[in-house]
C-alpha cells in the first residue's frame, strides 16, 4: 500500500498521469505518414505489456483487418531479454493464443542507426546551449538507461549495445568528460547493474565538477523514469551537491527520430 501511495505521488508530480500513451501514438502516426510518403502502404497500431490497448488486442484488431504481414518495432534501442525480449515474447504468445496467420518481423538493433544516433547528438547539441559558454568548457555528460538486474543482462547485449551507441553519438562531436550510468531501478533484493545516476552525481562533484548535462539515451519518450526520476529525483541530487544538472530533450515524435525509425524499417524490409 505505500508502494502504491509512493507511486502515486510522483504521478501527481508530474501532473498526474504519463504522457507516454499519447507520445507513443504519435510516433506509431507520425512513423506510418514518413513511410507511405516513401512510396510504402503501411498502417500503424500501438500495442503495450501493461496498459491499454495491450498487444494482445492490437493483435486481434490487426488480424480482424484481414492483414496477414506486420513489422513490430519494440520501442527501446538496447537489446534485452528483460526489454526488447519481453516484448518480442509477449508478442509471439498473443499471436499462438489468438491462433491467427500473421507473419511478423521485428527491427532491433537499431542503437547505432547513423539517423538515431546523429537524434541523439543534435539533443547534446542543443542541450549545451542551456549553459552558459564559460560553463560548456567544462560540462560533463552522462549518458543514461534504465537498470536491469545482473542475472537478467549476463548474456545480453544490453550494455555493450548502449557502450556501442554512446561511441557512435560521440563521433564527430567535440571531445567532453563522460560517463555511462543506469537509473530506475527496481525493488527486491537483487543485484542491478551500475552505476547508479546518483553516485556518478556524486563522484563528479567530489572532483569539483559542477556542471552536467544528462543524456538518457536508453529512453525515446518523456514517461515517469524521465519526468520524475530525473526531472525531479537527480535534480535535488545535484541541487545538494551544488551542482547545475540539465538534461536532453526526449526524442518523442521529433522528424529526425521518425526518419530513423522509418529508415530501420526499410533496411528490416530489405532482409525480407
């Protein structure tokens, strides 16, 4: 029951409810009008693990359409059997349950797509411009994903997948201080991967770093691990260590990251 009142006070902090249902619609609409004016002929559906419409009603609304191919794109850029595997297997089970002929095809790997990662870096780009130019000589950036128990990653990708993509976004710009960190982790007495976003905090300021611009290149959509965890949560962190914390600005809907996605789906189409 506290757990529950805990969650919903941050809800209500960050003006009680997530944006993420309607963000994700977005992308799904702005994703199908980018590939049809390609050339294309796609329709977009939104299916979610724990809220509505959940995958297994997308599915049968997808069926009952009479469609019989479809290209599902988990919406996280690091591969894992705890991310992108939850919902690949979510997706497979509805389908088996619903009995329906459906081919599907899914499009990972998509963390070090040059449009992704050139998103990415425009978001650093246009975040150091938040500092003042004497402060942006001495900016560090940590680039953070959510964390995920050990036992959960030892023989996943997830975390050389964000190392990968973290050197990609980094290519061509000016050379800064940074650092990889996980936040958002769960409850329960199981071990999860690190650093945490606070101690990286904390670190940085014991070496008289006191600007610092968070990157939280595991997350494409503003929902509460952004608005609450860093939005509010790192930013009194940083306000106790006397430091200035700003972060990127999510990618949500934006045209760079729908052309990214776009192009990821032509280049899945292309291995049949």
């Amino acid at each position: 029951m506290e757990q529950i009142e805990g969650i919903k006070g941050r809800y209500r902090l960050i003006g009680g409810s997530s944006p993420l249902p309607e963000i994700t619609r977005e992308q799904a609409r702005g994703l199908e009008k980018r590939l049809n004016e390609k050339g294309h002929s796609f329709k977009s559906y939104v299916g979610m693990r724990y809220g509505h419409p959940l995958i297994e009603e997308t599915l049968r609304e997808i069926l009952e359409a009479g469609l019989r191919e479809a290209v599902a794109i988990p919406m996280a850029p690091f591969r894992s059997r705890a991310s992108t595997g939850a919902y690949i297997e979510e997706v497979n089970r509805a389908l088996k349950e619903l009995g329906g002929e459906l081919r599907i095809t899914f499009v990972e790997g998509w963390h070090i797509h040059p449009l992704f990662t050139r998103a990415v870096r425009e978001r650093i780009e246009e975040g150091l411009k938040e500092f003042s130019p004497e402060a942006g000589k001495r900016i560090h950036l940590i680039f953070s994903a959510h964390s995920l128990p050990k036992s959960v990653i030892e023989t996943d990708r997830y975390v050389k997948d964000m190392e990968e993509g973290v050197k990609k976004v980094l290519e061509g710009m000016r050379a800064f201080p940074w650092r990889i960190a996980f936040q958002s982790k769960g409850r329960g007495p199981e071990e999860w991967i690190g650093p945490e976003v606070e101690s990286v905090l904390a670190g940085l300021s014991e070496k008289g770093v006191r600007e610092a611009l968070i990157v939280p290149i595991g997350f494409v959509s503003d929902h509460i691990e952004i608005l609450y965890d860093i939005d509010v949560l790192f930013q009194e962190k940083a306000r106790s260590l006397g430091m200035v914390l700003k972060r990127t600005r999510s990618l949500n809907a934006s045209g760079r990251f729908i052309e990214a996605l776009a192009s990821a789906v032509e280049q899945n189409l292309q291995k049949g």
